[in-house]
C-alpha cells in the first residue's frame, strides 16, 4: 500500500495504531478497501472500522471531511470525486486489480427526495443519479480496480425492498430499489465472470445526518457489522441482499 505523500495526524495514528494485533495476524497492506462517500456517517465510520481492522483504506469525499482528514495515515489515501460526476471518478489513480473490496456508500434521503407528487423534476433527477445511476456508472467504471474474487458493495436500504415495503419515502425507496437492480445487472453481466461479489447493502437505521438521533444503531454497531459482513463474503460471486447482521433481505 503506497504511503507517498500522506500527512499523519495523531487520530490517524491511533486508529492505524490499533491494527496492530500481534505476530500471526494479516498485515494491513494485504487488504484494501475503498470507500466513496466518507466524509461523516456510515462512511467515515466504515473508515475507522476498516483501519482497525488492518485493511488499508481509500476514501472518497466530495466535500472537505474534517473528521476524515482527522484519521490520516499511513493506511489511509484520501481522493475527491463526486457520484454524479463521472468525470471526477474517471482517473482516481488506482491501478487494476488494486482493491479487494469497493463500497459505494454516498447517498442522499432529504425531505425533498420523499413524495412523488411534490417533488420536482430537479429532486427526482438529483436523488436518481446520487442513489442509483451514479453508484452504478462509478460501479462499472471502478470495477476493473478490483481484484478477481474481490468484493463490490452498494449501500442500498432495506426501503429499497419491493417485498418489504408499505408505503411512504416514495422517491427514496425507488432510488434504492433502482441501485438493487443496476446492482444485480452489474453483478450478472460484469461481476460474475470475475468472480467478484457484488452486494446490496442495508446498513440498520443509523444516527447520522441522514438518520437522524432516534435511529436504533450508533455509527459504529452499523460499521462493526458491515465490516463482519465484508470479510465474511468468500468466494460468493452471486448478487446478494444483506442487512448489516448479515440477514438476506426479500427484493
Ligand atoms: P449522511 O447524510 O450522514 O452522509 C452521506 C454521505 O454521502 C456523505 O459523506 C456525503 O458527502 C455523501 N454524498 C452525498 N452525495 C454525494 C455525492 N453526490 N457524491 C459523493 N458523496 C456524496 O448519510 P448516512 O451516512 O446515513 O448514509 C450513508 C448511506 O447509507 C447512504 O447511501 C444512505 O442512503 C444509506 N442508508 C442510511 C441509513 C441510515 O439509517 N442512516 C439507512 C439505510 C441506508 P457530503 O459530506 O459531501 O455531503
């Protein structure tokens, strides 16, 4: 994992610090992991999980991230790119075959992006290409820097479940049941192939900015099980479902 021109702080150190386990244990360089999206919430917490656990971490923020730019590293490289901007994703400088896993987590869920009759045309076309067509063209565009076996992760929402759903944050449901499909498309036609799994993600109902404080999960209960979930997905090349707990969800 290349360390070049990598500032340090003293969060960083400590979270790269508490890698460090013990004779025996995989070295940190072994794994990599990137995220987009990991500014604050879910992502910025899926760095910290993932740095604690020895993996080395890209990550993406589209806006300045203080408390990302807080856990710099050694193992930690940090990029800027826009989901809805394809050109700010198109040359990220990673080589191919770089990465065990990629986790697409940015999203957006505001008032505005919730009824189907008030929203406009602008709110429509903005959470579509933030939650669906943006993760999937930054998918297939990124997903030659994974490695053959290697992991693909969106993160979906349990909202996003024809089966499960009963109504209401319409245009945020559509979105995510929209990233299920372009997933499991992705997976049949790119991912597959290559061996590389590809999943849906359910990350709970968090305390974010999105979540809001009622949320049922901290940040990091969410992180801790999507991080088990990730290092527990194998060899499993077919497209998968799964809340953080690692239960497969209905479509
Ligand atoms: P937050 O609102 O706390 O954070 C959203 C993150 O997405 C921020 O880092 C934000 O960056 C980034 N982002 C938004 N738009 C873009 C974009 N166009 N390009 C790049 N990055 C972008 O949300 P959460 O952490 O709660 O949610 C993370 C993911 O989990 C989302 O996909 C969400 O739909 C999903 N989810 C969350 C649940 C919850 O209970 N919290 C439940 C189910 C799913 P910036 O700081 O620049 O805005």
């Amino acid at each position: 994992f290349s360390t070049k021109g990598f500032a340090k702080s003293p969060k960083g150190e400590l979270a790269c610090r508490t890698r460090h386990k013990g004779d025996g244990e995989q070295n940190m360089a072994d794994r990599t992991v990137f995220i987009l999206g990991a500014s604050r919430g879910i992502g910025l917490g899926l760095v910290e999980e993932f740095l604690a656990r020895g993996w080395g971490v890209v990550a993406s923020e589209r806006s300045h991230g203080d408390d990302l730019h807080a856990l710099e590293c050694d193992a930690l490289r940090i990029l800027t790119c826009d989901v809805t901007d394809p050109d700010s994703y198109a040359d990220l400088g990673l080589d191919a075959g770089e990465l065990d896993t990629i986790i697409i987590n940015a999203g957006i869920g505001g008032a505005r992006h919730q009824d189907a009759m008030q929203a406009t045309t602008e709110d429509v076309a903005e959470i579509m290409m933030t939650n669906a067509f943006g993760p999937a063209r930054a998918a297939k565009t990124l997903l030659p820097t994974v490695k053959d076996g290697g992991t693909l992760a969106v993160m979906s929402s349990q909202l996003g479940s024809i089966a499960d759903s009963s109504g209401g944050f319409e245009l945020y449901r559509t979105s995510k049941a929209a990233l299920n499909m372009l997933a499991k498309g992705i997976s049949v036609q790119l991912a597959e192939p290559r061996g590389i799994g590809v999943i849906a993600l359910h990350p709970g109902w968090v305390q974010t900015d999105m979540g809001g404080p009622q949320a049922t999960l901290t940040v990091a209960e969410s992180v801790k099980g999507i991080a088990d979930v990730i290092e527990g997905a194998g060899a499993e090349s077919a497209f998968r479902y799964l809340d953080y707990s690692g239960k497969t969800l209905p479509f």
